[in-house]
C-alpha cells in the first residue's frame, strides 16, 4: 500500500543511499553531511504536518542512525576528520 508520504521522501532517500553506496571513501564523508542536512530538513516537515508520520519518522531516524555509524567507520579508518575537543 503507497502512503502520502512516499512522494515526499525520494530525495533524503536517494541522497541517503549514494552516502552508503558510494564507492570513492573520499566523497562519503561530504555525502553523510548532505544526506545529514535533507534528513534533518524532512524531519522538520513532518514535525509540522498533520496526521501520522510516524513510519517516515522512525526511517529518518533509522537513516541518521545508519549516517552516523558509517562516519564513525570513516573516523577509525582515519578518512574523516576528527571534531576537536
């Protein structure tokens, strides 16, 4: 069954999936920060709109999660740059 929301979700979807998928580890830490931004942007969105959204929230959720444990993977392997303390 197609929800509202599935018209609505294709680009934090795409950009979150090139971030994953991307085979060049140099791009992927830029792509984490876009993908980081359009996620953040759709859960505003929807923290606004009416009805329940809450499938979409809890993969927006399920994304950032996944976005973070990939840049921690890139941080061990030394292809991201530490936040200074």
């Amino acid at each position: 069954m197609r929800t509202r929301f599935d018209l609505h979700d294709v680009r934090w979807k795409n950009l979150y999936t090139a971030a994953l998928f991307e085979r060049d580890r140099k791009k992927v830490p830029q792509m984490i920060s876009v993908a980081e931004a359009e996620i953040v942007q759709r859960a505003r969105s929807l923290f606004a709109a009416p009805g329940d959204n809450s499938d979409e929230t809890e993969a927006l959720d399920d994304a950032l999660y996944m976005l973070r444990a990939l840049r921690n993977c890139l941080k061990s392997e030394g292809l991201e740059p530490r936040a200074a303390a």
